[in-house]
C-alpha cells in the first residue's frame, strides 16, 4: 500500500485523513500529517496516524503527497520539503488558485502533479472533487482518482476549469445551504418548528439530489412529475421565477467566478 504524507493537517487535510480512515481506504499507519502545531492532530494520533511538524521526513517515508495548506504558504511550504521530492512520489495539491506549473516551478522537480477541488462534505465522504493532472502515467491517475472516489464523486477536468470548478463544486455547499435555509424559514412561516423544519427541508434537497445522481435524469423532468396543472407546485414554482430565483442564482454564480478570475 502507498504511504500517504498530508502536509497541512488543517480544516481540508484532517477532513481527508478521517474520510480516509473511515473508508478503510488504507492503515491508519499509512497516513501522515504534518503541520507546526501538531497539538490539534491528537484525535489523528490516538487513531494511529503519524503525526510530524518534520515535512522533509513525511515526505521522504511517503509516496503520495497531499498538499493542503493555504495559497500564500505554498511556496515556503514546498521549499520545506522541495530536497526530499523524488522521481516516486506524486504531488496533489488541494490549494485554490496555485496552477500546476506553478508548483512544478517551486518544486523544481519533474513529478507528476495533480490538482484537486473538494468541497467541506469530504468529511463524510461525499465531496464533489475535481481533478486536474500533468505528467501523470495511468497508475497514478488511477491511484488518485479512486482515493477522491472513497471520498466521493470525482470529475477529471481541464485545469482551465478549475476556477469554475471552485465555484460550482466548493461554494456551491454555501449556495446549498443558503437554499436550504431559506426552505427553513419559510417552513417556519407556515407552521413548522425550526428542527422539524430544517430535517424537511435538508432531507427534501439530499433525495432531490439522490434522484438526479441514481437516475441521470434532467431536473425539468423530476420537476414535470411533481407539478400538477392549475396545482401548488407550479404556482410556487412560478412565483419564485417572477421573482428572479433562476437569474439570481446564475448571476450570483458568474460573479463569484468574476471574483476569482479578476479579483
Ligand atoms: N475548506 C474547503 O472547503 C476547501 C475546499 C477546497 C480547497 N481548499 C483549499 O485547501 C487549503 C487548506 O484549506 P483549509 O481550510 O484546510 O486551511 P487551514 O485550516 O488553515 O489548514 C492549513 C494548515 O496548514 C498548516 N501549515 C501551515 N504552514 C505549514 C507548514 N510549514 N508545514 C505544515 N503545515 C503547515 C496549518 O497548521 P499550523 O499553523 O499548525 O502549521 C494549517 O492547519 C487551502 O489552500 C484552501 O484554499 C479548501
């Protein structure tokens, strides 16, 4: 089994360590997580997994490299470990906004280098994950594509699109759970308690989600089979359109793009 170095247990590197664990995926034993502080990795630890602040050491014992810390401490961090890069190890990169070529550039290595777009649900193995690659052979992008694949759906993608793929995979939870607190409210509105409200409406989008992804069936004709004529549905339905609903969330969607893009 390949030995897995994390560098950067935060928030997306601890996620995926404990996606990891809990899929069975590989040992315990063979995962690895660094970061300065390692005081915030003793639930990893006491799990079995090794815990360094020692990236070049992480590295050198490992074979697949998960990069996971922020932007601006890219290229500092991969300087850490540029000595113990070597022609073994595959490098993938969660970070947003750091182009492959770039951590080539900084590696100064000629690995294979993968970039991946997750989203926060990796903690529970239902990450949407976009994947880009260069320099990869077909064991390799095998290898990390059924490691996102234990953590979710993955799409390979064309590294152009990874900025739209940040929008629409990983703020795209955001623009989830706005939609669904909006559900939450008007659910109130009309009669329920908060918690009976909000287990409504949370299970109401995960099973119109689970009918689109186990069926492959376009929305419209999901929609086609719950609006009666002259019925409720489609009275609401219309409303929210009259009201912009479909506009404000493409608008809202080309401008966090806009946002990432022009800055
Ligand atoms: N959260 C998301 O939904 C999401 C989705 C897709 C992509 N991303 C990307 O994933 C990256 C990580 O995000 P995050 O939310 O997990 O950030 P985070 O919680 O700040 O994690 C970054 C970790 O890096 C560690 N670190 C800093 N310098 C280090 C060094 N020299 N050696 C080893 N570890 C070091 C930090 O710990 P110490 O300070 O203790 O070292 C910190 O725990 C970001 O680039 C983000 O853009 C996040």
């Amino acid at each position: 089994m390949k030995k897995i170095a994390i560098i950067g247990g935060g928030n997306l590197g601890t996620a995926i360590a404990e996606g990891l664990l809990k899929s069975k995926f590989c040992k315990a034993s063979d995962i690895i997580v660094t970061k300065r502080n390692t005081a915030t990795l003793n639930a990893l630890a006491q799990r079995g997994v090794k815990i360094t602040s020692d990236n070049n050491d992480a590295v050198s014992k490992s074979d697949i490299i998960i990069l996971a810390v922020k932007p601006y401490q890219v290229s500092e961090v991969l300087n850490s470990f540029k000595n113990a890069l070597s022609s073994k190890h595959v490098l993938v990169s969660v970070v947003t906004g750091v182009l492959i070529k770039d951590i080539q550039e900084n590696s100064q290595k000629k690995i294979p280098v993968f970039r991946a777009m997750p989203n926060t649900a990796i903690a529970i193995q239902q990450s949407m994950t976009c994947l880009s690659f260069t320099n990869a052979a077909a064991t390799q992008i095998s290898f990390v594509n059924k490691l996102f694949s234990t953590l979710g759906r993955v799409a390979v993608i064309d590294e152009k699109l990874m900025d739209a793929a940040t929008v629409l995979g990983a703020c795209g939870t955001a623009y989830a759970m706005r939609y669904i607190r909006a559900n939450i409210q008007g659910g109130i509105e009309i009669g329920f308690d908060a918690a009976t409200a909000s287990l409504i409406a949370a299970q109401t989008v995960k099973g119109a989600a689970e009918l689109l992804l186990e069926k492959g069936s376009h929305p419209e004709q999901e929609i086609d089979k719950v609006t009666t004529p002259k019925g409720c549905t489609i009275a609401g339905l219309n409303e929210m359109e009259h009201q912009g609903f479909s506009s404000s969330l493409i608008k809202g969607i080309a401008t966090s793009y806009n946002k990432i893009v022009k800055g």
